[in-house]
C-alpha cells in the first residue's frame, strides 16, 4: 500500500473512530474502540512524525480530548 493509500486510509479511521469509546459502559464497545485506537497510532507510526498527519489527527480529535 502506498503512502497516499495509507494517508486516506488514515483519514476514514479518524473520521469514524467512537473518540468516545474509553467512557463506554459497554465493554464490547469499550473494545472496539481500544483495538481502532491502536489501528490508528499504529498507521500513524507507520506513516511518520510529519506536519500533515498530526494536523489530520488534529482536525478529527474533538475539542474535549485536546491537551
């Protein structure tokens, strides 16, 4: 998979990721949160430290989980 694939496959995770799993109730739920976080930090880490992918990330993490 090429970069550019990788980069859009980056982009339909942050866009579809429960951001609000780590609250849930619902330990399946709870679950499949924990797995796509990993899925993305770890394509994130595939992808490198660049401006582009942690501006990405930036634009999809809500407000709340801002640091």
């Amino acid at each position: 998979m090429s970069n550019e694939e990788k980069i859009v496959k980056l982009e339909y995770m942050l866009k579809t990721h429960d951001w609000s799993y780590q609250y849930s109730d619902d330990m399946g739920r709870w679950r499949d949160g924990a797995s796509q976080w990993t899925a993305i930090r770890d394509l994130m880490e595939e992808l490198g430290d660049t401006q582009e992918i942690k501006d990405m990330y930036t634009s999809y993490q809500p407000e709340y989980l801002r640091v």
